[in-house]
C-alpha cells in the first residue's frame, strides 16, 4: 500500500514502512549539512533510520548556509 508525504511542501508517495532515511536518500544526492523536521519537530540524524514515515507526514529538509 501507498502513502504520500510531504517533502519541502511538495507530495511524495511512498511505500507502507519506509524510513525517514529512506526519503531522505530518495530526494537528496547529499545529505551532509541538513537538518530535518518531521511534523515540526527536529530529528535527530541518527534516528532517521528508524523513523518509519506515516500518511501525510510533513518533512522539511533545511540546508546549512555558511556565511558571515
């Protein structure tokens, strides 16, 4: 069966148990230098693995900006 969440406001279906690490692989060809928010929360990189995604989930990927 099929969900769909949503990456960076834009929809994403996905497989019934599919991790945060999963999607985050899926979108992204480097994942160093980001922070994700699932449902507005911070999670922490060594839990995406483990998060497994539900219908609707909202993630934000938020890319670090060097600067000064």
């Amino acid at each position: 069966m099929m969900q769909t969440v949503f990456v960076n406001k834009e929809a994403l279906e996905i497989a019934d148990h599919t991790s945060l690490q999963q999607v985050i692989e899926k979108v992204l060809t480097e994942i160093d230098g980001i922070a994700i928010a699932l449902n507005e929360n911070i999670i922490p990189k060594d839990d995406w693995q483990t998060t497994i995604l539900n219908d609707k989930d909202d993630i934000i990927i938020i890319g670090a900006v060097a600067g000064g």
